[in-house]
C-alpha cells in the first residue's frame, strides 16, 4: 500500500508534468485522480500493491486524467473543415509500461 507521503510525491510530480504550480488547488481531484490510477493498475496488472518501478507512471496517468476533464464524453469534435479527435484511453506509452507488470489471471 502506497503511503500517504509516497501519495503526495507522485501528485506533486504529476503537477509538474501540467507545469502546475506545487499549491493545493485541485488536490481533491488529483487524489480522486490518483486513487482511479492506482486501481487501473491493480485490475489492469492484477496486483496487490504498485511496484514502486510504477510509480513515474502513477503520475502521468494523473496528470493524463487531468488534461482530459470536461471531454470525458467527447470522442471528436468538428467546425467547418476542421476537427479534433480525443484520446478515450490511456495513451500507447503509459499501456507499454502497464503491460510490463501485468499478470496473467487464470480462470
């Protein structure tokens, strides 16, 4: 189980990633953020506990949940000739990782 402090460290890495000031605006979201991470990794990986080799990770799928707010819903967007796909998923670079640590799960 990740500690409170090991908790704070990856939230205020993930605000780094955005280039986010280190306050507590948004801490109530980013801890909701990171709790949704966390159990992503624990269905998708099949594990217990976050291998802190994770724990980059951990912080970039906050800090990807957190650049998709308000498109949740919103799969592509157009205007005129214009328009603009949304990532639904987590992206390519954040699954590799995953894939890594999963484990098979047998029925």
């Amino acid at each position: 189980m990740l500690e409170d402090l090991e908790q704070w460290d990856i939230i205020e890495k993930a605000k780094l990633i955005l280039d986010m000031q280190l306050d507590s605006n948004n801490d109530t979201l980013f801890e909701y953020y990171f709790q949704n991470a966390i159990d992503f990794i624990y269905d998708y990986c099949n594990v217990s506990e976050v291998p802190t080799t994770l724990y980059t990770v951990v912080s970039q799928m906050v800090a990807f949940q957190y650049r998709q707010r308000g498109i949740e819903n919103v799969q592509s967007e157009g205007k005129g000739s214009l328009s603009q796909s949304f990532l639904t998923e987590y992206p390519p670079n954040i699954m590799n990782r995953l894939n890594r640590h999963a484990k098979v799960k047998f029925l």
